[in-house]
C-alpha cells in the first residue's frame, strides 16, 4: 500500500456500514469481528475506496457485502488467487481476504499456501469455527479429533490441520492469532496486519452459535482462559496464567510449562522474538494445543498474537523491479518496435 | 496466408521446368524452377528436426516465398531414442503463389533414421526426394524401428528418388577442428542435413549462419562446428551432385508491405501486447503451463517493458482467478490454457458471466478428452466453451482461421471483453499455435482503438427505485448513488474500479437484482437477468462483420467452417472449382454470437457440408440453430485435414467430376 498524500480521512466505524441487513444467526461470532474490523479500518487514515474485501464462500464469506467499501464475494476457495489479480492490477489498494476454515484451508489450501509463499501484499483472515457453517454443520479440516457432525457420526477422525504451523511452513511474513470475543487485541491485530507490508495471515477463533458452539470455551471463558492462552508480546518473556507465574522454557528442541519461581527463574523463560528471520520458534509456538484430547500428550496455553512479522519483498515489489530493470535495458515498449523485433523482409 | 481482400485467389498451375544455364562460375547445373514445394525433416526427438525445419521455413520466409507450416512432435520430451514413438517432424510448404495448408503430399522427404522412415514415407510423392542418413540404419536401429529387413535394401524405397548420406560421420568429419565430444559433434547434424536440402533448393545459407552466430554467442566452439556442418552440408550437395538438377521456388507475389513470419501462438502474445499498448492499460495473464498453450505464457513474459505481467499460478484456476482478479482492478485480465486446463476454470468463468466482468479466456484446443493427445491438434473443444458451465452461461467465443489471425482475433477477444463486460473464448488449436506463415506487419494507424473508459460519477440520476418490490434491502432512489449493475443501451453495465472514490460498491457471483446489484432471490428478477445476461452477448452481433462467402454464386455446396481449417478448406475449394465443381465457401471466426446473417447464408444452399477437427459439433449447432440440413465431415487423429480429404468429402456427396 502506498502512503497517501491527501489529507488522511477521519472516518468513524459507522462510516463503514452498509444499508444490507446482516444475515449471520443470532450470537455468531461473526458479528464481532466484523465491528472490530470497522474499529480498526477508521484508525488507518487510508480512504474507504482504496479498500477492498475479496471473501470466497461460506458464511463467514458474506462479509464484503456488510462493508461499505469495494468488495467481491468470489468462488468458494479462490479469492487469494483474485486478490492477487487486483494487486497486479493497482498496488495502491489495501486488499484483505475474508475466509473460512473450509474455504481457505479445504479447497482453497493451495491457493493459501501460494499467496503466502509469494508474499503478496494482502491480508488474510481465516474464520475459523472448525465446521462449515453455510453448508449446515459438516465437520472440516480444523475440527478437532471426536468432532461430532453431520457427516462424522462418531466424530472425527481426521487429524486437523493447523492453520498457523500451515502458514509458517508457506513462508508467511506475517503470522497471528486473535478471538472474537477479544475485541480490543482484535483490533490491535487487525492494525499491525493492515501495517504489515507483504502478506499477512491472521487467524480467528470464531464461535458457530449453531453448529459447533463452545469449541473455544477454554480460551473466552473468563474463569479459565488466562491459564489457557499464551499472549505474545514482542521482547517480552512468554508468561502467562492467572498469576502470571507460568511461562515457557525450552529444553533442547522441547518445550515445556514452568512455574517463575519454583522451577525457574524469571531469566530462563523464552523471550518471544517475532521478527526472528528463523520461524522455527514460531513453529514451535503454533504447535501448542490446549486441548489433550487433540493429538498432543500434554496442555500448552494456545498462542495469541503474532507470532512472526518479518519484512521480506513483495512480489509486487519484486516484479515491478523486473519491470523497470527492463524497461532500463531495453526503453519502454511501444508499438512500433514490438513488431519488428524479428527478422522481417519488405515486398515492394 | 489469408488474403489481403479475405477472397481466395486461385494458385497458378506450376511452372514448366526450364533449363537455367546460369553464367557464375558455380557448375553449371540444371535449375527446375517450381511455383511450390513441401518438404518434411523427420528424426527422432533428439534430431533438433524442429529446428532444422524452423530454420528453412525462417530462410524461405526471408527470400519472400509464402509459407505454411505444421511441426509435428511427440508428448515424450525423449521417446527412448530411435523408436517409432520418438519420432519428431517439421513440414514445410513454401511458395511462389498464395499458400493456405502445410502440404498435402511431400516433394521431399529427409529421414534421420530408419523409425523416421517408417512414419513418414507414405507421405512422399511417388518419384519424391528421399534424402536418408545412413549412418543410423544398423540391425539396432532397424529393429526399434521394427524392420525385418533393411528397407534401403529390400527395394521396398525403388519409387523414389533415394539419396544416402552418411550424415553422421560427415557431420563429425566436418566439425573435428572443433574439439567437440562426440556427442556434441552428433549435435551438428541436423545442421547438415539441413545445409543439403538449402542446396537442393538454393536457398541461402547467411540467415541460419546469422542466427547461429547470436543463438551460440557464448559458446564460440559451437558457432563454429554448427557453421561447418551447415556449410559441409551444402558443399556436399553441390561437389556431389546428390542431383541431378536444383530447385528454385522464386518469391511469391505478396500485397506490398513489411513482414514477417509469425506462428499462431507467436501473432497472439503480440496481439495481447498490442491490446495493453493500444488501451494504455496494463495486461495481465495469469496461466499455468500446458501445451501447447505454454508458449504464449513464455512470451508474454519477455515483454514487461510493454506494460504486461505475467502470472505463473500454481493451478489452472488460480490462473484465471489472477485475470478476474486483474479486470476487476481494472486491468486487462486474460488466461490461457488447454482444454484439460478449461475444465478447471468454468467455475470461476461463471463467476465473470456472473458478475459481468471482463476476461479473456484463449484456449489453444488439443486432442482430448482428458489429457489426450497433448502434442496434437483439435476442435473439440467448441462446445466445452459454449455450455460448459453450470447454469445459463452465456460467454462471447471467437476463433482464428490462421496462425496471423490470431493477432487479429485476440485484439477482437479483448475488444469485446471490454466493451461488453463479459468472458470471451478464443479458441486456437495445436495446428494454428505452432504452424507459421508470413505476416504483414500492420501500419500502426490501422490497428483498432482499444477505448476503455471506467466509471467516475455516480449514476442514480433519474432512477426511483428497483421496479420490483420483492427487493429485499430497500434501495430507494435519488442522486448521488452508484448503480452497478444499471445498464447502456447494449445492456452493458459500468466498469467502476476499486479506488474510485464515492463508486465503492459490492459485487458476487451470487444472483443480484438488476440495477443495484443487491442479493436476490427474487424468482422474477434471476429470470430477467438471465435473459440479460444472455441478451447482453447477442448484442455482440452488432458489432462483428457479417459472413462472408466465396466462390461460385450458384453453387450446390457450401462448405462452412471456423477455426484452423480455413487453409485446408480454402485450397479445396478452389481445386474443386478448378474441375468444375460449384461451390461456395464461409467460415466462422465468431461463433457466439454468430454473425446477423449467418441463417441468409445457410438457408441459400440445399447442401451443407461442415468439416471439423471433431465428431460434428458447429454442425450440431447449425443444425439445432438453423434447422438447416448440414452435414459433418470429421477427422479426429490429431492432424489437420488434408486437402485431398475435403475434395473427395465433397466429391461423395456431389458426385465424381473431371474437368
Ligand atoms: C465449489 C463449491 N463447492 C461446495 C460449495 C458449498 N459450500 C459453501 S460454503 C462451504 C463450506 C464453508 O465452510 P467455511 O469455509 O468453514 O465457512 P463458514 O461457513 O464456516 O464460515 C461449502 C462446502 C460451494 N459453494 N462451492
Ligand atoms: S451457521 Fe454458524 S458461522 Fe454461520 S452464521 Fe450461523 S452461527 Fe455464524
Ligand atoms: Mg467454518
């Protein structure tokens, strides 16, 4: 995204409504991060019609048509690969995707993975509920082991993808987790993604009222979630619970839960370096499953936040540095040379 | 070629041959001048036979012959060497007079080894010219090649005119300077080979030395062996006299101009490029690599500097995902594939028939279904592209009748793309891709306006609301809104790109009411759109030229076609005139909409005979269409018609006829 010189905008959050009637169910996520969303978007300071949502299909896909800025509901699966058409087409707009777990991990995966490789410059948010919602409650790739739907009587037994160990292995230059029901660090990440130059993959934990409600309980339930999610903070050491007497160390490759204080002092816990060039930690990070009925033998407090930014070429960036390296060698192209470029001969 | 006028000129009958006494101080020799030739290089994939052949058709093309071309390779980069499956040809056919096909039968025919013979022989003119290396014709060889006996020993070869040459050794004698491995020295010999046939046709050797001087820049040592191959191989035809006489096709009298030889897929990355000049948008083609498609990807991504980005996706339907991304931003999106690579991409066509969005979809037909025949040419892609697509789908599909109209028809593709905001197919086939003919470059003030203009205001005026009260979010009207989907008089809807200010609006592939484009399920509205939808493409009709037909004004046949066989079709025609038969001719470039006269046209003749790379599918069409009675002559063996078949197509339905 280019700076603008144009005075900045001050546009409120309802400036980014629109006059369609939000059809997601009662009480779905979905409803928050969508004013989150309005909440960041006003702070940029960018103009609403250099704003683009590309979503593909789900219900989590209706998003654009609630945003009163330009938008495109695509093809199920698809819309990075559209997304980056635009950003060919003009590399001034600040293009976000809106996906779901089925849609960006499931038929779309490889275009994920693809579009993080490449290091395009838009932002990616995966809805992720852990079940299709638009299609009426049919297990996904995410859902956990013994998810019981529509189509896995018994629950599941596919091993889940994990869609942030997904996007570090594809190369992504900027990698985060938020919840919807966290509204303000929502927000924040939100920002730091629209700040971040190259891709940016976030995924949020996105509660489906209807079809699988209560699969994030133990990171939104007040009681229990401080012991049950890991905040990062950039050059701050990884502690978290109630007390925040517990934190992460690592044992060789290993890491584990401590207790400050009984176990460990305060020096030994991991200091959490989102910029490191090397993602292995980041890795490391996005394989912590709270949950042991998932396929790890002990609880890891869940990671929120980012998890890498890095500042790595776009492949805009890189491009248009062909382009003018081209255009540098050879003058830029006109018609009259573009058809004489082989041999010709002349009839008289 | 086509034409200048688009009318076919009937070929003069061939010279006589005249004895040429020529005062340099060259050996006298007989010179047999010929209004046209077509020879074929013919080895194995490793033989650089199309190189050899793009190197004499890049020579003829130069002295001012008009030419066709039909390179013919394996889907196997390397069969196992010398086996009948690895067999790799290039025909040209070149000439004084105007030319539309690569050859029917070949004048001369040069064959690397025995498997190389076997597969091309019975295409040689009884008495032809059978230049054989002998060098590959051991017990080995011969057995991949499945030959009982030695053929240039059994006799089996008596009808033509067998020349031997121990191509391979004299190859390696002629580079041995050079301090080549053996196998780099093998390398040289199609030069050679091809040094001997520029002698039998005096051709000159400077361009090829020329293009091997700047091919090999690099590699000094192979300038220099690929050079004395070159030359070895002329000098051996002349000190030898392999002939008994030279052949001269003197220059065809082309319509005054500039040119240049061009193959099809070469005419449409220089279409597509001229389309980014001409609109002073950017071009962007996203495609995944197929053949024979692939080469328009690798040329569109030499010409950055000409204001065009290439997109190598990691699928078919990232591809096109990439192009209506690209439109949707206002830029000029195409994607380029083959059939198997259209299957992937009708989901996301219907997304453009949908949102009404440009896009240029170009398919360069090979033999299917499924991955087919992927090095040989086909149509049968015609009806994939009309109603391949779920729903009521209507797109835009044009076709190029020879490897130059292909820049004519991608520049028409983009056109109407832009100016109806809507899919266009272009069709190309494998013949059309990779066979070359001369091209008269364009004077740049004829080339056509490309005038894209977006939408900047917004365009409520005068409109008080959706007509049809089922819309479900209340719209109402007044100034001051933007409609996207409020139509022009063509039913066209604005281009309004994102970074428009006060036009932000919301699009999608889900049904919308007209007008304002919001969601709606409304039952009436979804069938008013698709007849939109559909009413918006037949409005193209206004804007192409109508049909036109050749030949005779009585005729008893007309021959319709579209695509790649215009050249076979056109050259049969008019032998089949020549003898007396009365036939007309017409050929589809733009096959949806179909030309406003195209029923006036069908329904004057009482026999219609549509030949097709495929089991009859325009015909199909016509026929449900016009409820006229056409009928399909169809070839599906992965080769163009020849024009002997179309003659005798006709000659059973009309009866036999001598002159
Ligand atoms: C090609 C295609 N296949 C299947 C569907 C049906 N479909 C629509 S949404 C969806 C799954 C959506 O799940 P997810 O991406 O998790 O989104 P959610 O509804 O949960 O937000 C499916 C299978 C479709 N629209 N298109
Ligand atoms: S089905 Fe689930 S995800 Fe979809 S709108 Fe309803 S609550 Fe939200
Ligand atoms: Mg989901």
């Amino acid at each position: 995204m280019a700076v603008t010189t144009a005075p900045l905008p001050t546009l409120k959050p309802d400036d980014f409504k629109t006059d369609q009637e939000v059809r997601w169910c009662p009480g779905c996520g979905d409803y928050s991060i969508l004013a989150q969303m309005k909440k960041a978007l006003a702070s940029l300071g960018i103009p609403r019609e250099k704003m683009v949502f590309i979503s593909g299909i789900g219900c989590s896909s209706r998003f654009p048509y609630y945003m009163n800025t330009y938008g495109f509901h695509t093809i199920h699966g698809r819309a990075p690969t559209i997304a980056t058409g635009l950003r060919l087409a003009n590399p001034d707009l600040l293009v976000w995707v809106v996906t779901g777990d089925g849609d960006g991990l499931s038929i779309g995966g490889n275009h994920l993975i693809h579009a993080l490789r490449r290091n395009v410059d838009i932002k990616i948010l995966l809805f992720n509920n852990e079940i299709y919602g638009l299609t009426k409650g049919q297990y996904s790739p995410s859902s956990r082991l013994g998810t019981l739907s529509k189509t896995s009587p018994g629950g599941s037994f596919e091993t889940p993808v994990r869609p942030l160990s997904l996007a570090l292995a594809a190369e992504a230059t900027f990698v985060a987790r938020t919840i919807d029901v966290d509204v303000q660090h929502m927000v924040h990440i939100l920002q730091r993604a629209a700040h971040h130059k190259g891709s940016a993959f976030v995924e949020i934990y996105q509660n489906c009222k209807i079809f699988n409600d209560g699969v994030f309980e133990y990171a939104t339930d007040k009681s229990v979630k401080a012991d049950n999610l890991l905040y990062l903070e950039h050059g701050k050491p990884m502690l978290f619970g109630k007390d925040r007497n517990k934190g992460i160390r690592l044992n060789g490759l290993k890491p584990e839960v401590v207790e400050v204080g009984k176990d460990c002092g305060l020096d030994d816990i991991l200091v959490h370096d989102e910029s490191a060039e090397d993602p292995t930690l980041a890795y490391l990070l996005s394989r912590f499953v709270h949950d042991t009925s998932r396929d790890v033998a002990r609880p890891f407090p869940e990671p929120v936040g980012v998890l890498r930014a890095v500042r790595k070429p776009t492949y805009e960036e890189l491009l248009d540095a062909r382009i003018a390296d081209a255009i540098a060698r050879k003058g830029r192209g006109k018609l009259e040379d573009l058809f004489k470029a082989e041999d010709v001969w002349t009839v008289e | 070629m086509i034409p200048e006028n688009g009318s076919a000129t009937l070929t003069t009958p061939a010279a006589e041959p005249r004895e040429d006494r020529s005062s340099s101080d060259r050996p006298s020799r007989p010179i047999q001048i010929l209004s046209e030739a077509t020879i074929r290089f013919a080895g194995d994939s490793g033989d650089g036979m199309q190189l050899a052949g793009t190197q004499f058709t890049n020579t003829s093309a130069l002295v001012g012959n008009d030419i066709a071309t039909f390179p013919d390779y394996p889907a196997e980069i390397r069969a196992p060497a010398g086996t009948l499956a690895g067999v790799s040809g290039f025909q040209i056919h070149f000439s004084s007079t105007d030319i539309h096909t690569p050859g029917d039968e070949l004048d001369a025919l040069v064959v690397m080894n025995p498997a190389a013979l076997k597969t091309n022989v019975k295409d040689l003119k009884p008495g032809g010219i059978l230049i054989v290396n002998t060098d590959n014709f051991t017990p080995t060889d011969l057995e991949k090649a499945r030959y009982a006996r030695n053929p240039l020993e059994d006799g089996s070869l008596n009808n033509y005119r067998v020349i031997r040459v121990p191509i391979a050794k004299l190859t390696r004698e002629a580079v041995s300077e050079f301090k080549l491995s053996p196998k780099e020295a093998d390398r040289c010999k199609n030069f050679f080979a091809l040094g001997l046939v520029y002698w039998l046709y005096e051709r000159p050797l400077e361009p090829t030395l020329k293009w091997i001087h700047e091919k090999f820049a690099k590699n000094p040592q192979y300038v220099h062996a690929n050079s004395a191959a070159l030359k070895a191989g002329y000098n051996y035809g002349e000190t030898l006299e392999i002939s008994h006489v030279q052949y001269q096709v003197p220059r065809a009298r082309l319509a005054p101009g500039t040119y240049r030889k061009i193959t099809g897929n070469e005419a449409t990355v220089l279409g597509l490029t001229a389309a980014a000049l001409l609109s002073g948008r950017t071009l962007v083609y996203g495609s995944y690599p197929i053949t024979p498609a692939s080469p328009i990807l690798e040329g569109l991504a030499e010409m950055r500097r000409y204001g065009v980005k290439t997109f190598q996706a990691e699928d078919e339907i990232a591809a096109v995902g990439i192009a209506i991304g690209a439109s949707y931003g206002g830029a000029i999106g195409v994607t380029g594939t083959s059939g198997p690579g259209i299957c992937l991409k009708s989901e996301a066509i219907n997304l453009a028939v949908m949102t009404e969005l440009p896009l240029v979809v170009i398919d360069v037909q090979r033999g299917g279904p499924s991955t087919g025949l992927p090095t040989k040419t086909e149509q049968a892609d015609l009806l994939q592209a009309l109603f391949g697509r779920n729903g009521d789908s209507p797109v835009a599909v044009v076709a190029p009748r020879s490897p130059a109209d292909c820049f004519d028809m991608i520049l028409e593709a983009v056109r109407i793309a832009t100016q109806f905001m809507c899919p266009v197919f272009f069709l190309s086939d494998g013949y059309l891709a990779n066979g070359a003919e001369p091209w008269r470059i364009p004077e740049l003030a004829r080339l056509p306006r490309l005038t894209i203009t977006f939408a900047t205001q917004p365009n409520s005026e005068g409109w008080n609301g959706p007509a049809n009260e089922a819309a479900i979010d209340g719209e109402g009207g007044g100034a001051g809104k933007f409609l996207p989907y409020k139509r022009d008089a063509r039913l066209v809807r604005p281009w309004a790109i994102p970074g428009t200010p006060g036009l932000e609006h919301r699009i999608g592939g889900l049904e919308k009411q007209d007008v304002t484009g919001n969601i709606s399920y409304d039952p009436l509205n979804h069938e008013h759109m698709t007849r939109v939808r559909r009413q918006k493409i037949e409005n193209i009709a206004d804007t192409i030229p109508d049909l036109e037909v050749w030949g005779d004004p009585d005729a008893d046949l007309l021959m319709v076609g579209w695509g790649g066989t215009y050249g076979a079709i056109t050259t049969a025609v008019e032998r089949l005139r020549r003898r007396g038969f009365k036939i007309a001719q017409t050929h589809f470039r733009y096959l949806n909409p179909m030309p406003k006269n195209t029923e006036a046209v069908l329904k004057r003749y009482r026999t219609i005979l549509v030949p097709e790379l495929n089991t009859g599918q325009l015909c199909w069409l016509l026929r449900a269409k016009y409820l006229v009675p056409a009928q399909p002559v169809s070839k599906v063996q992965g080769k163009p018609f020849l024009v002997s078949e179309l003659e005798s197509a006709v000659e059973k339905v009309l009866g036999l006829k001598s002159n």
